[in-house]
C-alpha cells in the first residue's frame, strides 16, 4: 500500500496553505461575522470552530484531488485498519513508557528546567471552561484535529515527499515539525520532548502499518481522546 504510485502529488503540497490560512484567517472571519451579527461565542470556541472547518476543507481537497482513487483506498484503508489493534497498542504504551521514563529523568534535573504541565496542555484548558460548549470541543481535539494533522505530517510529508525525499528522511522530519506546532504556548525548552515522543508514535504507525493514514489517525484519536477525558476530570 505504501507508494502505490512512484510519482509524487504534489498538489497534495495545497494542503500546507490550507491548514495556516485555515488557522490564521477563519477565527478572524468568524469572530467578526459573530459580531456583526450579534452572536455571543466564546473566542476559544470560534478557535476550535475554525479548525474543524479547516479539518472539514482538507479533507474535501484530498477526495477531489484523489477522486480517481479515494473511496476505493478509503475502504481499503479501513479494511486493513482492523488488523493494526496490536500494532496500536504496542506504540501507545512504548509511547507512555518513553514519557514516564523522560518525566522520571525531569524530576531529577534542576527546579528551572522542570514543568507540571505543557503549555500546549495548559492553554488547552482554556476550551473546557465552558460545558455547554463540550460537543464542540469534543470533535475539534479529538477528531479534527487527528484527521488535519495526519494528512499534514504523515500523508503529505512522509507519504507523498517521501518518495522524493526518503521515507527516512521525512519520518524525522515530520517528527520534528510536528512537536514545534505544539510549541506555541511552551514556556520550557524540555516541553519539546513529549511532543517528540507523540510524532514518534504516529510516525511509528503509519509506517509500520505500510502507509496506512487510518492507522496513524486511529492511533491519534485515541490519544486525543484520552487527553479529552483526563482534563476534564482535572476540572
């Protein structure tokens, strides 16, 4: 399944505009349409709207743009998915292992370089302050946001540059990019280090799975939504 095809897509490259207008341009677009029409929404909500819509637009690109082949590889993809439960598993407590391991080795360094929380984690707090807003909440983390990033990171940079490039090469990279997306509201350089480990882990799926994005999206979701309920019991 992996590199079907030795030519890249490389109009699949629309997606990285997508996503930062997407994310740069939509609140703003949003917040003022609410405005003017009178509509009272908190702006964390207005934020995760607008990443489900953006989620919600790169996914119609990549069907029209892999028309030809997009239901037949969807379904090809679910199928196979099945069969990845161990596969699965295994990267998830490798991941929970290598971050209990790295927390452990933190508690040992000076007070200056250790943290309780990400700042990714703790600005995510911001979205759960209201209830009634939660269904919302729910399908920007723990379904759109899965589904964006993995066509980011994984399909485009691995599945796609990687034939250019290397699938070596672009798994690293792609590692990369993806901890210093979540590094926007860090306070600590050590903060890095679990988003290196949750790339890692996706990265680990997608390619082991031969190039199956619903694998590393399965894997994702089952991450965000245990991060989902572990805030909320801390609130």
């Amino acid at each position: 399944m992996f590199h079907t095809s030795r030519k890249v897509a490389w109009l699949d490259l629309c997606i990285i505009p997508i996503y930062v207008l997407g994310q740069l341009i939509l609140p703003i677009t949003l917040f003022t349409a609410f405005t003017l029409l009178h509509i009272d929404i908190p702006g964390a909500v207005t934020i995760m709207l607008s990443s489900v819509i953006t989620a919600l637009l790169i996914i119609l690109f990549v069907s029209v743009s892999h028309r030809h082949r997009f239901w037949s590889k969807f379904r090809c993809h679910m199928s196979d998915l099945r069969r990845h439960g161990k596969l699965i598993a295994m990267t998830y407590i490798g991941y929970l292992v290598t971050n209990f391991i790295f927390l452990t080795i933190m508690s040992h360094l000076p007070e200056k370089w250790q943290f309780k929380e990400t700042g990714n984690q703790d600005a995510l707090k911001i979205f759960f302050e209201q209830t009634q807003w939660l269904p919302i909440m729910f399908i920007g983390i723990v379904i759109a946001a899965p589904i964006m990033e993995e066509l980011l990171f994984r399909h485009l940079l691995i599945g796609e540059l990687g034939k250019k490039f290397g699938i070596r090469f672009m798994s690293v990279l792609s590692v990369i990019l993806f901890a210093l997306l979540h590094m926007q509201a860090a306070q600590m350089p050590l903060e890095i280090v679990p988003y290196l480990l949750l790339g890692t882990m996706f990265v680990v799926t997608y390619v082991k799975s031969n190039g199956n994005i619903a694998v590393s999206i399965a894997t994702h979701m089952f991450n965000n939504l245990v991060a989902f309920f572990a805030v909320l019991l801390q609130m």
